[in-house]
C-alpha cells in the first residue's frame, strides 16, 4: 500500500505523516526532524526509502524498548542521509540475519539496489542508530 | 499544651511540604528563589547544592520533590546534570532556571528531559506557577520561552545522540579515522555525521561548525 501524503507531497511530508502517527499511536516519542533543501526524487527512491524508513521505525516499536525515537532527513542537492536513532535497550549488530526476521535483510538488500549505503551500530543499554546515505545525481 | 500542639502542626506541615533542591551557584539567586518560594508557601524545605558535585552528593542521600536547576556550574552545566540525574532518577521533577535564551538550548534542556524552563528574568508570578505546574507532574514554559520555541525559521534542529558525541570530537581535534575508531562506526559515517552537522547548524565548514555549536552551547 502507497500512502497517499507520499505520492502528493514525496518524502518529507510522508515520513512527517508516518513518524506523527507512530508517536499518537505508541508510549514511545517518535520525532521527525528535516534538514536542508526539499526535493522530490524518483518514484523508485521515495518508495524504496519510505519502505526503509517504515521498517526501521517498526522494529524500534517492536523490539528496542526505546521512549524515544529521532528520525531524521537531511537533503542537500546532491546528498541524502537518513537516520533513525533510539534511546533503547541496544542489539548484536553482527547477530542479524541469524533469526527468523527478515526486515534488516530486505533493508540492506534494498539499500543495495538504489546504490546506498548503511551503518548500524548499537550499544547496549544506550540504543541503536541506522544511518543510510545516498548520493544524488 | 498550646506550644506543643502549635510545634506538631508545625512539623505536620514541614512534612506536607514538597522538598526542593536548588542547584545554583549564585547567592543572591539563591537567596531570591529560596524567599519567593517561603514566602509563597509553597515551601520552607530548599536545599542547596552550588555545584554539580554537591547536587549528585547531595541526591545520592535524598530524594527532592523538584529541583530547579540552572545552566552554568562552576564544575559543569545543566544540560548535562540533567541527564545524569534522571539517570539516577528517572522520575525526578526538574524545572531549569536559567538565563540563557538560545532556542537551542531550551530544546536541548526539555530534551534531556527537563520538565520546565523558566528565565531568570520571569516574572514572581511565573516562577511560582512554574514550581507549582511541575511539582504537579505536568511541563511548563514561561512565556519568553514559548515565544522563543515558536519562533519561525527556527534552523536549529534537535541534534541526535550521535550528533553531539561527534560534535565533541571533531571539536577536541579529533580526524574522521580517529572518532570512527572511538565510536565503532565507519570513517564514512563520521563524515556523514560532519555534513549533516554542518547543514543542521547552518556552517560553511567544520572551523565555523565549532564555533557556532559554542555559541549555541551545544559544546
Ligand atoms: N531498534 C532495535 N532495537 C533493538 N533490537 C532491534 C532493533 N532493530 C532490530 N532489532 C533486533 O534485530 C532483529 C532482526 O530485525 P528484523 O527486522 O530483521 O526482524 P524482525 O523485526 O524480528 O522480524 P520481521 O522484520 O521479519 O517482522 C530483531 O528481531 C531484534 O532482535
Ligand atoms: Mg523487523
């Protein structure tokens, strides 16, 4: 299912949508900050990131025991860096993969096919962070 | 007979009263709040702590109902003994008194999970209903605030977690090579966090980046 707010508006407005619903509809606060200079991007990437970013947020929700959540865009003309940042319990980065989820993977794999690229680093007791970037041409 | 029943009213109230810790080094300021607050009665029970050492000394023996705290520390800032306390105590009232005005600040102070903001330069009436609103569990701002909160254009966005360890280290002189080795990310990464750093505060470069993270109190 496409939202709507993403095939009007694109990204910003999308994401804004989906991280204020996950903040009314969760204990935890979710935030969504935007940085730098709006513009719409190919259909494939706004798909694809909002995907992404949906994922991200889910599994922060679901497993992170987080109270608060930042996700953040910043665009600048030729650079795109999201990142989602929780206050959480923390994971064994090099355990993904291992379990029964498949979300991380089709992140990753979906990173891959829009020539990205994405650091996951996480401490225990102190929380994860997911940063993805793309360069824009 | 008269006296005693007067002393056991006496100490009936001390103990319906809400404790309040001010941590603050200024004695005139202190002097201020602790009148205000006595003569209000909202309290006659204020502690006081002039450093962050004593605060931390002094919560590790007691628990306040509320603590108002201001930003500049001869041994450190609010912003940070913020955070470290409610580490401590997750569920300590903080109310921050400050005269600092930057909005940057007050986000970053209610962020860090500050339940109030309050200028210095309020108002009696203000400070009063701040202590009472926090002390009731719920957030207060003071008008000022308010304003500043609201006010259009505001570039300055919240910094993330990682955003402000970077932001130390790029400040203490550190390369990119040398963060990504203290944090366990990638070089890559640090630079990510570099530009993003320099787009949210607005810099042209990391020298300007410093400088106005230190205007902005972020370092
Ligand atoms: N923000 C997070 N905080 C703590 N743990 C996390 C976080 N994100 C992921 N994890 C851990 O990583 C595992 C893998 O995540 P992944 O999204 O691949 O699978 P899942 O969410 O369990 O299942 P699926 O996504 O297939 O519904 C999770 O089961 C969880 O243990
Ligand atoms: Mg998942």
């Amino acid at each position: 299912m496409m939202p709507e707010t993403l095939v009007k508006m694109g990204l910003k407005g999308a994401l804004s949508d989906f991280c204020d619903n996950m903040n009314a509809s969760n204990s935890m606060t979710v935030r969504f900050q935007f940085v730098g200079q709006f513009e719409r991007l190919e259909q494939k990437f706004e798909i694809g990131i909002y995907r992404i970013i949906q994922e991200l947020v889910n599994n922060a929700v679901k497993h992170s025991q987080a109270d608060k959540l930042i996700v953040q865009m910043v665009q600048e003309p030729h650079r795109l860096c999201l990142i989602v940042e929780d206050n959480g319990k923390g994971f064994d980065v090099s355990a993904i993969g291992q379990g029964k989820g498949i979300g991380l993977n089709s992140v990753k794999s979906r990173i891959e096919t829009l020539n990205g690229r994405i650091d996951i680093s996480s401490e225990f007791g102190k929380g994860s962070e997911f940063i993805i970037e793309f360069i824009l041409l | 007979m008269y006296y005693r029943s007067l002393s056991v009213t006496f100490v009936f109230l001390l103990f319906q009263m809400p404790n309040i810790l001010i941590v603050e080094d200024h004695p005139v300021v202190v002097e201020g709040l602790q009148k205000l607050l006595c003569d209000k009665g909202i309290t006659a029970n204020c502690l006081v702590a002039n450093t962050v050492k004593d605060c931390l000394l002094t919560l590790n023996v007691i628990t306040p109902d509320l603590i108002l705290l201001d930003y500049n520390l001869p041994d450190g800032n609010g912003l940070d003994l913020c955070k470290t306390i409610l580490n401590m105590k997750p569920f300590m009232k903080i109310l921050a008194i400050s005269s600092y005005k930057e909005q940057s600040l007050v986000m970053q102070m209610m962020e860090n999970g500050a339940m109030g903001y309050v200028l210095k330069n309020a108002s009696e009436g203000e400070i009063i209903e701040a202590v009472t609103v926090v002390l009731s569990g719920k957030k207060y701002l003071c008008e000022e605030t308010q304003n500043i909160l609201n006010k259009k254009n505001s570039n300055h966005s919240i910094l993330t977690r990682r955003e402000l360890e970077v932001l130390k280290f790029i400040s203490d002189g550190f390369t990119n090579p040398e963060i990504a080795d203290k944090l366990f990310i990638s070089p890559l990464t640090v630079d990510s966090h570099r530009k993003n750093l320099i787009v949210k505060l607005d810099a042209k470069n990391t020298a300007s980046l410093i400088k106005i993270a230190f205007q902005n109190k972020y370092l």
